[in-house]
C-alpha cells in the first residue's frame, strides 16, 4: 500500500534547477535510502517531503490523510529538546542516556544520541533522517537500525554509511543531475546493479563502436570507388557517361549508408561509460616493512579522575594499516594527539626520525581559507601544474573550483584538498580521525580508492564499518582500561566477540552467503550480456531479487 507519492517534483532557483520533474512512490512501512553526491539536492527534497518548503512545481501526494511527520535535520546547534515527556525518557533509557545529561555539555555523540531519542519517540507515520549516524559509535548504531527495522513507521533517510544503508534500506532513490532514479534492495544491491548496467552499457558500446568502425570502412571503399569514377569520367573517350553514372550510384550509396548508420545512432547509440579515475600516493621512505615508526612503553591517560588507558604497550610498524576501534570518549583523538606531542600523558612514546606525518581531522580547521586552490598548490613548471590539474580533477574538483577561495569548499572538498596535499608531499605516516564524516557516498568510495594506493603507514578512527574493513589490517582496541593491538580485521574481532558458538554459527552464515553472493554475481554477469524485455532477463532478474532477499535473511535484515 502506498503512503504517498512525488509527483512531477521541481525546485528550479532561478537559471538553477536543483531537480526536475521527479517522480517516486512511497510503500507504506518501508524504508527508503535517499542516495547521491553532496550537493544533488537531497535535503532540498527532505524539506519539499516534509512540507517546510514548498516546491516549485509537482506536489507530494498523499493517499489520504497527511500522515504525522518528523524532520530529523543534519545537526542542529541548538534544538528544542522536550525532556519530561514519558515517551522522551523512555528512549532516553533505550540510549543509555541520563535524564541529567544536557545538550549544551554533552558530546558530539550523546547530542546525536538525545535528538534521536526526541525524534524517534514521535512515532509518527513518516521519519525524515537526514545524517543520523554521525558521531555514533558502533553501539549506539547499531540501537538504531534496530529501533529502524523494528518500527511501523515510514522512514526516509539520507546517510553516507553505507553499513547502515545496507543494514536498514529497503529501496534506493538515487538523486542526481536532477533526476531520481528508483532502486529495489540495499546500498549493495544497488551498487551491483549499477554495475551491471555499466557492464552493458560497455558491452553495447563496443559492439556499436565496432560496428561504427566497419561502416566507415565500407564507406572510405565506396568512396574510392566513387573518386575513381569521377576521375575516370572526365577522361576523352566512350565510357564517360558509363564513369559518370557509375559515381552517382556510389555518391547516392555513401549518403544512404552514412544516413542509416546516424539514424542507428540516434535511436539505439550509447555513450561510452565513464571511467573510475583516482589518483596515487608517491611516500618518499617506501614500504619499510619491520621498521617502527611508533613504539607506546606503559602509555597511561587520564583527565582528572577519568581515566582512558593505562600501561598501553604496542609498536606500530612502518607500512601497517591500523584501525581505532572503540565507543565514543575512549580516547581515540587523544591518542592521536598523543603521537603528535600535542597532549601531555605518562609513560614514554618513541617516534621514529626523518618520516614526514599527515593529519587528516573532521574539522580541517588548518587551512588557509582565505586562498585560492591555484595559491595553495602552487606548480613550479607547466607540466607540474598541469599534472596537478588533472589530479584534482580526479578527485572531483573541477575548472571552477581552481579560483574558489579555500573557504567557498565544502567540508568534505576541504578534506579532498589536505589529502591532495599529502600526495604532492610524499607524506610517510597518516593519522585520519574520523575523514568521512563529510564525505557523500561516491567521495568515500574514492577517498577508499586513492588510500589504497598509499603505501606508507595508516593509523585511522571511522564509524564507517565498510571503510574500515576495506582498508585495516590490523586494529587498535580501545577497552579494558587499556589499548592493545591485535593483528586481524574489524570483522574478524566482531565475530569473534559472539564467543565460540557465535563464530562457528557465523562461519556457517558466511559460508551460505557466499554461496548465494557467488550465485547472485553469475545472475548479473548473464544480465550484462542482455536487455531488459528479453524473456530470459525478465527470469534472471526474478532469480536476482529472490537471491537479494535470502541474502537479506541471512544478514537480518
């Protein structure tokens, strides 16, 4: 049954138009995933749904009744919190909250925390999420997938974790260049189908490329021939009328073919798919496996009375790639700041000399915003300046962005510019706390993208599970009081959390899940190769989506 339905939907500002004419329905009790790069107009249509905004043309239509609404809006610096209603306090308790704990003191995850609570105890019929896991830790999300998929309501929501969109999403709107385009299944299904479309497209190009290639073959022939004609035309003798018609039957073929091949073109041509483009880190020290590069002796910290760690003992190799895992307020940017000399503690830190360290933060906060891209990296020759360009381009900046002061970027633009300078430097040891938080979900995969490349050594703290699992190979767990440091992935310290049961049930899990993952992945291959109409696409992709769902099961989702 449906809830509702956009209808024609526009927001036009002027010579802009954010989105036109989108249309999109929206099942009852379903959860909908609204995904797409920053600035395609996703909170735009959030306030458009809500009804804050009015658009500029279409309408939400709702199957009767307007339902009861809530507009959970990126964060807000001082919202209007209830704290004595039952409802409240009862989700305050579910948060393992305090019904003391105030927003002005608390943290930037207890804040996340107390307005989730707030909006979540509306229990309206439609909840709008714009952002709702940044800053909480892998605890308190995974409380809300859960409160998600155990709720009656309706949910719309606009996240960059791909763990939860893939945990909670039923379907996928994806939003941009002003058009939204409807996917069944998760941030993963969708992905692969995204995928698999580009697969085909690539097939059919180069059949038509190749088809275009053997055109113009026989049109170079036919038009020799009718060269060869003419000339042999104009020639004294018999046969010149013979020559003279022999050529217009060649000019007549040569037009007729080449307007066939553009009427082909026209109706059935398709574009060539663009390519993943990224760029590479160059470390001046290489991967010096063995060599330390941070050594914690009886590392111990405390503010006060709190104590974070204590007797912390661990030595970071030149080259490991080390995921920080720990809930909110463990100490995971303290210990940054620790390797950097920055923040006093007891014990003894040893540094390795002579290897360069770069910072990436949530903040970037050290810039100078006041220049211009083309002030801040400044190019020595032409063919620097040019290799530059050409990087930047790849990390999705454009011509227009080279004259923006640094201020006009966006957060995650700001972060994409210090990783930029890390290339240009050779940078030898990263430090990344919490890079994604800004980042829209094809400026993740690209960041993911570019960090694979980088050779030297990675320390980070992200709440983004697939982030972390693409790029750890081992981790540093924050708990206990202390902080050790284990040599497997986060998924593999998960699972083994569940206890010995827990990880035979899980390997088992995996094991049919791969299976049906690998069967799924042969359902697309075979898609690729086909049209949508096709009887036998219309059978594979029923087998598809009943493969999404046994995967879905299997996953508990």
């Amino acid at each position: 049954m449906l809830l509702g339905r956009l209808e024609e939907l526009s927001v036009i500002y002027g010579d802009v138009t954010i989105f036109e004419r989108i249309s999109a329905d929206i099942p009852e009790g379903t959860v909908i995933a609204l995904v797409g790069p920053n600035g395609a107009g996703k909170s735009t249509l959030m306030e458009r749904i809500a009804g804050s905004r009015e658009p500029s043309s279409g309408r939400v239509r709702w199957n009767g009744k307007r339902p009861t609404i809530t507009y959970f809006r990126q964060e807000e610096a001082s919202p209007d919190l209830p704290d004595d209603a039952g409802d409240v306090l009862a989700e305050r308790k579910k948060w393992r909250l305090s019904e003391e704990v105030a927003y002005n003191t608390a943290s930037g995850g207890e804040r996340m925390k107390l307005r989730l609570s707030a909006a979540l105890a509306e229990q309206s019929g439609l909840v709008l999420l714009d952002e709702p896991t940044n800053h909480l830790d892998s605890e308190a999300l995974e409380r809300l997938i859960g409160q998600i998929r155990g709720s009656r309501s309706t949910f719309i929501v606009v996240s960059h974790d791909r763990y939860f969109v893939d945990r909670v999403a039923d379907r996928i709107w994806e939003l941009d260049h002003g058009t939204l385009t409807e996917y069944e299944g998760n941030y993963t299904d969708y992905r692969n189908k995204k995928e698999a479309a580009r697969a085909a497209q690539q097939k059919h190009y180069e059949q038509q490329q190749k088809k275009v290639a053997r055109v113009e073959e026989q049109l170079a022939q036919l038009s020799d021939w009718s060269d060869k004609a003419h000339r042999e035309s104009t020639k004294k003798g018999g046969m010149k009328e013979y020559y003279r018609m022999k050529a217009k039957k060649k000019d007549i073929q040569v037009r007729s073919k080449r307007k066939r091949l553009e009427a082909e073109l026209e109706k059935d041509g398709v574009d060539k798919p663009e390519e993943d483009v990224s760029v590479a880190f160059d470390v001046k020290g290489g991967r010096r496996k063995g060599m330390r590069v941070f050594e914690l002796r009886d590392v111990s910290k405390t503010y006060g009375k709190r104590e974070l760690f204590n007797n912390a003992r661990f030595t970071v190799l030149s080259g490991e790639r080390l995921a920080l895992l720990g809930p909110n307020g463990s100490g995971k940017t303290t210990l940054f700041r620790m390797l950097l000399g920055e923040e006093p503690y007891e014990g003894e830190i040893w540094r390795t000399e002579g290897m360069t360290i770069g910072v990436l933060s949530q903040s970037v906060l050290d810039l100078p915003l006041e220049k211009t891209m083309e002030a801040y990296f400044s190019a020595a020759t032409f063919e620097q300046q040019g290799k530059l360009r050409t990087d930047l381009a790849n990390l999705g900046f454009t011509a227009e962005h080279w004259t923006l002061p640094l201020s006009d970027l966006s957060m995650g633009e700001r972060l994409k510019v210090k990783l930029m300078r890390f290339i240009l430097e050779g940078t030898d040891v990263l430090l990344l706390d919490e890079p994604t938080n800004h980042l829209d979900l094809p400026s993740r995969e690209e960041l993911e993208r570019t960090l694979g490349t980088f050779q030297g050594t990675l320390l980070f703290a992200s709440h983004d599970r697939y982030f972390a699992e693409k790029l750890a190979e081992g981790i540093l767990v924050f708990g206990g009081g202390t902080v050790r440091k284990l040599l497997m992935t986060p998924a593999e310290w998960e699972e083994k959390q569940g206890g010995t049961e827990g990880v035979r049930e899980g390997k088992a899990r995996e094991e049919e899940r791969l299976r049906l993952e690998t069967e799924r992945q042969a359902v697309l291959g075979k898609l690729s190769f086909l049209v949508p109409g096709d009887p036998e696409y219309v059978v594979l992709d029923r087998r598809f989506l009943e493969l999404t769902r046994e995967i879905r099961q299997l996953e508990g989702r």
